[in-house]
C-alpha cells in the first residue's frame, strides 16, 4: 500500500460503491460464487460455498427466520442470500441492490423461484420502505456501506413488523485505529462502526437487542482463502485495473484486522417491541 494514500475515504460517493459492484460483478462470481459476504468456519474443513451457507444457516437461526416470512435483504448482492432463503426456508424475498449489474444477476439467478423473490434497483438510503410490512430486515456486510447508517437503522426499525426483527452483519472496528480506516477506504465504507456503535444506534433506534456477537476467529479464514486464490491467479490479476489491484491488497489488510484484533465480525439481531 506504499505510496498510497492512508486512512478514511475523505470523499467517497455512493457512484463509486454503484461502479465497484458493477465493475467486477464478474470477479466475486468468480472467486466468491453467488455470495459476497464472509463465510463462517465451523471445523476449518469447509469449502467456502458451505462456510457461506454456515453462515447464512446461522444468521436465519439467531433471525428466527421461517417459512412464509417476508425478508427485506438490503444490499443483496447477486441474489444468494434470496434465493438461499426462499428455496431452504421458503420465505418471500425483496431483494435490494444500488448495483444495475447485480440486479440483472440476482434476477437470473432466481428466475425459477416462481415469485418467491422480487428485486429492486435502489439506495437502501433514500428508498421509501413501506411501514410495519417485513417479518426480518436482513443487511448481511451491506450496511457498512452506508453513509448514515443511525438514520437507515430507524428506517429499518420503520419497515418492521411488530415482533419483527433486524440482522445485521457487519465487519466492526474503531475508525480511531488507522487500519480500520486503511479497510474501509480499501472496501469503500464512509465509515466503520465498533459493535458498541451499533448496538447503541440500533436500540436509539427503537429496537431492543436480543443477541450480538462476535465471530471473528470464525470467518477469518475466508481471507486465508481469499489470499490463496490471488497466489494462484496472478497472471490475471495482472491484467486487471489498478483499481481492483488494491481491493485485492486489501486481503492482507483484512487477515492484519483479525490477526491483531483491531477488526471484528458482529452478527447483531434485534426485535421490534
Ligand atoms: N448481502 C450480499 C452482498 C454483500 S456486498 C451478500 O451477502 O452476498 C454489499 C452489498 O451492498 C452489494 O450488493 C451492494 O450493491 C449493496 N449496497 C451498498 N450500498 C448500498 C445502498 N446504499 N443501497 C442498496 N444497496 C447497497
């Protein structure tokens, strides 16, 4: 990272998060499948589609998630998480996404569901979401993206259903630690928050936690794969744009986080009272 600039993003835009997610739609498919989001290592034997699916199985667990919910996935990347939970848990699904790419994508892939999924292009931020309609509002590693997350996190307590909840997975870290503001410039965050952060935005927000916790020695490994894939395919990396060159230097900033603590992977769940 030698020569580049350090610290916080200073003016990151919402295009550019638009762009990236456009830009190398192809790449996560490629080296991530149809998930982008940590996978949760149980016995370290697991290949990563089936940490992915862990993970997902345990977020729906602490969720409560069951069949004929209807699920806000906020940040739905390629579709994954909608399709996992329509076919696995039969849930209904609306699937929001700010990238044109990944909705074409996740429409593809969940074109057989037969209704079970609907996606939407939109900024989570300015989306109007309907009041007391959604059983689980579901932000799997998307809300660090957002710029005012206290204000999304009131929407999002908005859109609940009494008795509904919010799952947040978020990659949590203190912005006072340069290398917490050396990822999210990388990964292109506003900002990181500490799981207190959260916590505490969450339950302003009107909600009332009833399980946070951290599991960071669990999915650090996704990186550790994530840094043998790159050994393995340097000459194609080699071809690509600079841009994409320093999201994959940031692999060694990610196993820096878990390795010294600074960075923590939290699964928040909260219910509307
Ligand atoms: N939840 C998905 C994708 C995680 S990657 C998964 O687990 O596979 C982050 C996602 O957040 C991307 O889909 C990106 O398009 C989305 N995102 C980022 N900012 C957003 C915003 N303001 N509104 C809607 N989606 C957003």
């Amino acid at each position: 990272m030698d020569g580049k600039a350090k610290g916080p993003p200073a003016s990151l835009r919402s295009q550019q998060i638009r762009d990236h997610y456009d830009q190398f739609a192809w790449a996560y498919q490629r080296y991530w499948g149809d998930h982008i989001h940590h996978g949760f290592f149980l016995t370290g034997e697991e290949d990563p589609a089936q940490a992915q699916e862990q993970m997902l199985r345990h977020c729906a667990a602490r969720a409560g998630l069951h069949a004929g919910m209807h699920v806000a996935d906020v940040g739905c990347g390629h579709g994954g998480t909608a399709s996992f939970l329509a076919k696995s848990y039969s849930c209904r699904v609306l699937g929001l996404t700010i990238s044109p790419r990944q909705l074409e994508v996740a429409r593809k892939l969940c074109g057989d569901l037969d209704g079970a999924t609907t996606f939407e292009l939109a900024d989570a931020e300015s989306y109007v979401f309907p009041n007391a309609s959604f059983d689980v509002v579901w932000n799997m590693e998307s809300s660090d993206h957002f710029f005012d997350k206290a204000a999304y996190f009131r929407k999002a307590a908005a859109t609940l259903k009494p008795g509904g909840k919010l799952m947040v997975a978020a990659w949590t870290g203190s912005m006072r630690d340069q290398l917490i503001g050396d990822i999210a410039r990388v990964f292109l965050f506003p900002d990181l928050w500490t799981t207190d952060e959260h916590l505490q935005h969450i339950e302003s927000a009107g909600l009332q936690v009833v399980s946070s916790e951290q599991l960071s020695s669990q999915v650090a490994r996704t990186w550790d794969v994530a840094a043998e894939q790159v050994r393995s395919s340097q000459w194609l990396l080699a071809l690509l744009p600079s841009q994409f060159r320093e999201f994959v230097d940031g692999i060694e900033l990610m196993r820096e986080g878990y390795r010294s603590g600074q960075l923590t992977y939290s699964v928040i769940v909260a219910t509307k009272i």
